[in-house]
C-alpha cells in the first residue's frame, strides 16, 4: 500500500558526507514513524534513524549520533537522511521505512510495513 524508492547512494571518502532520499506514495497517511536501516554483509539490519511522522523528534543510535540527521518534506512526501564525517564502518545497503507502530521509536526492523529496494552507500579510506 506504501511504496518507497530511495536514491543518492554511491562512493565516497571518510570524512565525506552523502545525502540519501526516501520518495514515498500510497497509503501514506496511516503512518506513524519513518525509518532509516543499513544492512553490511553478514550482519543485522539496524537502525540508524527514526523520525516522528507527525511532529520533528528523532531518534538516533550511537553509533550515528551526530553526523547523521533525518528529515521530512510532507509537501513532497520524502524522508531523506543526510550522512555527514562518513567512516568505513558505515558502508552498507541503506533502506528506507515506513511504520504504523503506535508506541515510542521502532527501532526493530519487524515494526516497519513498508521497505524501499535499498540503495548502496560505501565509504572509502
């Protein structure tokens, strides 16, 4: 019912910054939070963002906490997460997000119905 097509993965130095983008269509009104996930070869899918559909507030895990920031345009109906001081260790295959989920920051991936087809980001040293 949700579709989400992100774009802006691609190549670049540690230290660089990459601005990634979340276009989403259908059924968007039902949901409550938008998420940011990367999965590396032969580990977990993880969170790195979440925002609050209906408000600003965000939610961030350590290991991103400062340098990644994610934002939304209900005009345009995109969520995009800009990736700043990018190191090595943040090369995966980032996913955008939807959920319905009505409780504080999903953080677990199973709390999302909706996924994007993902798009690569690698950071070179």
């Amino acid at each position: 019912q949700v579709q989400l097509v992100e774009s802006g993965g691609g190549s670049v130095q540690a230290g660089g910054s990459l601005r990634l983008s979340c276009a989403a269509s259908g059924y968007t009104y039902s949901n409550n939070y938008m998420g940011w996930f990367r999965q590396a070869p032969g580990k977990e899918r993880e969170v790195v963002a979440v925002i609050y559909t209906r408000g600003t507030s965000t939610y961030y895990p350590d290991s991103v906490k400062g340098r990644f920031t994610i934002s939304q345009d209900n005009t345009k109906n995109t969520v995009s997460l800009q990736m700043n001081s990018l190191k090595p260790e943040d090369t995966a295959m980032y996913y955008c997000a939807a959920s319905q989920y009505k409780g504080g920051y999903p953080t677990n991936p199973r709390l999302y119905n909706d996924w994007g087809q993902g798009t690569q980001v690698t950071v070179l040293s």
